[in-house]
C-alpha cells in the first residue's frame, strides 16, 4: 500500500474516531470522568448522560448529599432544600429523567446507592410501572451506571451527544446552568403553560376529550398485570431490598382528575393494581412508607394546579413534601381500598360537574390538603 495512502487512512481513522474521543475525554461535557478544568462549570438538560455525572463527581465524591430523589419529570419540581426538609436530611440530589420507565428509574436508584453516601430517598412511582407504552425499554447509556471501571466510559467517549456537545460547549453555544439544582427549572415556561391550559378554549377542548358513559370503576386485572408486579417486584422493590440501610418515601404523585376522567377505567385498574402492590409490599418493610395524594380533591379535582394533564406546579410539590415531613397521606395494606373507592367516587363527581360546563375547579386552591389525611 503506498505510504501516501497510508497516511490518509490513518488521519482519516483520527479524524473520525481518535479525535472526537479526546475531545469528549477533555472536555467532559456531562462530568461523566472528571469535573470542568478547561471550561466554566456547566450542567446540562441531557438528564440520561447528566445524571451519570452528577452521580460519579457530586455524590460518589464528598459528603455534601445523603438523600436523592428518583422519578421523572412529575419530579423535577422538587427542589433540594424542600425534599431535604421533607425526608428528614440534608441536601438533596435530585435524579429524574423525562420518560422514565421502571427500568430507568431502577438504574437511576442502584447506581446512586451503590456509592454508600444515600441514606434517605424520595421515589417517585409513576406511569413507567404500569402503563404499556411507558413501560418500554428507555434507551439509557446504562454502562455509564453500572461499570465503574476505566472501561464503563467507552460509548460515552464516542457517542453523537457527548461529541456534539463538547464541541457546543468550546463555541459557547450550549446552554445549561451553573447550578445543578435549577436543571430542568422551567417556572416561566410552566405559568405559561398554567394559563393556556385553563384557558375558555382549552377547557372546551377538554370536556370532548371525555366519556361520559364510562363508570370509572376499575376493569378486572389489566392485560400486563405480569409485566406490572416484575416492574414492582424487580425494578422498585429489588432495588430497596438490595440497599436496606437507607429509608424509602414511596410517592404516588397526584395527576389531575381530568387525566383520571379522560383514561378511564382500564387506566383505574392499573393503578388500583400497582397500589394494592406497593401498600402490600411498604408493610413488609420498616423502612418503606408509601403516600398518594389522589383522594385530595384540592390537588388532582383543580385544574389550576396543573400546566398540563398530569405536570403540577410548584406549591403542589411543596405540599407534598409537607406531606411527607408531617407523615400525612400514607397508604397502608388497612386503608389502600378506602382509597381507591375515594378517588373513583370523587373523580366521578368531577367529571359530572366539568362535562356540564363547570371551570374544572371548586373553592380555593389547595384548601384542603393540609388538613386531609
């Protein structure tokens, strides 16, 4: 081969492989190997790759977090001194990722605990155990979170995102914050978002979206129930039983009624299903304690409280981490059907008064949930 030839392959080999992969090693974008030296401190709203360092840098190293919250976007309100206050701490790493599923989350958890610093988690448990399409493998740069080797980092060096933006970061084109705390803080976005979704159009909207001749009432065991009991079985409670010396605050997070309403009655029997699970399998453990919010009319019956059909605003996760401090709203194997029956009944009567022209709320916002148990 003539060595002019040569020397092309091998650049043409550097260009495109040797070089990108130095260039992520150098500059790091996500903390994944180091923290920032070449670069102004930056995070970045990739939460499968962001996670992994925040991971690596900011809990594995140092002892400035004993707790961690785990969950999707339902979750991201949560801020850390709120959920610090909440599970009895001090800061607080907060670890959603948009989409996650069961098995998402279970990384998520597992890698966190595995660094021996958590001691209190708040875990999120919502549509990703029990709904068919949420259910579906997340794609996840899983080695980031289960190789701590050398070697757990070579898809990262050569994946499009790393590479993509190492090279935003040098143009100072990529956003991000500077403080990890305010990733996925989107408080203009979501009064935005409040309005239009209250709005006389929206509302109309809405109401079509409804059945008004489903019961409600749960349907017999959903077609997944045996992907649904491996997601609880495997994916949350192995995870626990894996970690005993930390305490778990299991959260059921409130959706709106009008997601309730619209869903229907095979969505009521999933989550009666996961329910049922989670009451039974907190009561095995002391160190598990389970709370849902369904049966507070103030929260899922206003739709004031929402920016879309499931996403709260901020006073609601405020509410739920009081919840959580004062040991209000748990769910026991004594009370779980108490509570199913509670939310059937009372997102029946709301979706009476919506369908009829009512504005989807009732008295003041939040009016009851301080003082409902």
């Amino acid at each position: 081969m003539p060595r002019r030839l040569v020397k092309f392959v091998l650049w043409t080999v550097a260009a495109t492989i040797v070089l990108p992969a130095l260039l992520v090693l150098a500059v790091d974008p996500f903390q994944v190997v180091h923290r920032p030296f070449l670069r102004p401190l930056l995070f970045i709203e990739n939460d499968r790759y962001q996670n992994a360092g925040l991971i690596r840098q900011y809990l594995a190293r140092g002892d400035a977090f004993d707790s961690v919250v785990i969950g999707t976007s339902m979750s991201e309100d949560f801020r850390s001194l709120q959920a610090g206050a909440a599970l009895g701490s001090g800061r607080v790493l907060r670890l959603t990722v948009r989409g996650g599923n069961a098995e998402a989350l279970a990384l998520l958890a597992n890698a966190a605990l595995e660094t021996g610093k958590v001691r209190h988690v708040l875990w999120e448990v919502y549509r990703g155990y029990w709904d068919p399409a949420w259910m579906e493998k997340l794609q996840m740069p899983s080695e980031l979170y289960t190789d701590r080797s050398p070697w757990g980092v070579r898809h990262y060096l050569f994946s499009h995102d790393a590479v993509a933006t190492s090279i935003a970061i040098l143009k100072g084109t990529q956003a991000g914050v500077r403080d990890f705390d305010l990733l996925h803080d989107e408080t203009s976005r979501s009064e935005k978002a409040n309005r239009e979704f209250n709005s006389p159009e929206s509302l109309a909207k809405l109401r079509a979206e409804i059945d008004p001749a489903d019961p409600l009432v749960p349907s017999p065991p959903p077609p997944n129930a045996a992907e649904i009991e491996r997601a609880i079985r495997d994916d949350l409670f192995g995870v626990i039983d894996a970690h005993p010396g930390a305490t778990y605050a299991l959260v059921f997070p409130p959706v709106s009624y009008l997601d309730l309403a619209r869903r229907g009655s095979p969505e009521l029997a999933r989550r009666a299903l996961v329910l049922r699970l989670l009451a039974a399998e907190a009561a095995k453990r002391p160190n598990v304690a389970l709370f849902g919010f369904d049966t507070l009319s103030c929260i899922g019956g206003d739709l004031r409280n929402y920016r879309d059909y499931n996403h709260f605003l901020p006073e609601v996760a405020e509410l739920i981490a009081a919840s959580l401090r004062a040991g209000r709203n748990r769910i026991t194997p004594a009370t779980v059907e108490l509570y199913l029956r509670r939310t059937e009944s009372q997102v029946l009567e709301w979706r009476a008064r919506f369908v009829s022209g009512g504005p989807g709320y009732e008295g003041e916002p939040l009016s009851c949930a301080e003082t409902a148990d």
